[in-house]
C-alpha cells in the first residue's frame, strides 16, 4: 500500500537560450568590467538555460498524480520559455528593465511566473543551469 501521507517530488526539465549582458547602469564601465568580466560585453552574450522546475507535495490519492505534467509542461512553456527563449533578457524581457539579468535574478523570476499557477498546497522550486558548471536554485533548499 501506498503512504499518501508522505511528501514527493515531481520534476520538469526544460530549455531555452537567451541573450544578456550583467552590467549596472550605477557604475562606471571598469567598475563592470572588473566585477563582471567578459560577462558585461556590450555586445551581449548567450547562454543554453536548462532549467529544472520542481514541485514538492502529497499525492492526490484519487489520481496518483500530485500535478498532472502535462499540465505542468504546459505551464512552463506559456509563462516561461515561450517569454524567454531567443530573447535578449536585457531589452525585451519586462523584470529586467531594473534588474540586471543573473542566473539567481534569472531563476527568481521564472519562481514568480509560475507560482501563481501551481496549487498552494505544493511547495515549488527552481534549478537554473546557465553552463553545465553553473546553476542558481529558488528557493534554496
């Protein structure tokens, strides 16, 4: 017999690329390049987003689901990588406007676009990879 009662976690992955370039508009162009480096190009740079949205709860007994993925694939795909993905996160994507574009700024927004669309019952995580050596979580866990 299955515990219901004990929590389990369900993971989507998905991917995207996306332009940008960390740069603070309060500081001079050394002080950016030397806390920045190559990163604050003014011609931009990209990376290859994989990113993992975890979704932490108990299974609804009646489906055996706790989130249907489909649904959750869906999710993911109108709030995040259709927004995202082939964008220059700088100029075209709205957080951004005051927010220089990191991997930690990065997951925290992808965090906020889905949170509201997944149950509250449901605790929800993020794992943003920007290189295969590189990666942000939302909420830290």
């Amino acid at each position: 017999m299955v515990d219901s009662s004990m929590r389990t976690a369900v993971v989507r992955k998905a991917h995207f690329n996306a332009a940008h370039r960390l740069y603070n508009p309060n500081w001079s162009d050394e002080k950016n390049k030397a806390v920045f480096g190559l990163c604050t190009n003014p011609n931009w740079h990209g990376h290859n987003y994989d990113l993992e949205v975890r979704v932490v709860g108990r299974v609804d007994p009646e489906t055996g689901y706790l989130v249907d993925l489909k649904l959750l694939n869906d999710c993911i795909k109108t709030h995040v990588t259709s927004q995202l993905d082939h964008r220059n996160l700088n100029v075209e994507v709205e957080e951004f406007t005051d927010m220089i574009p990191t991997v930690e700024n990065i997951s925290m927004v992808i965090y906020n676009r889905l949170r509201p669309h997944i149950d509250t019952s449901l605790d929800l995580y993020i794992t943003l990879w920007e290189t295969p050596r590189n990666r942000a979580e939302y909420p830290a866990r």
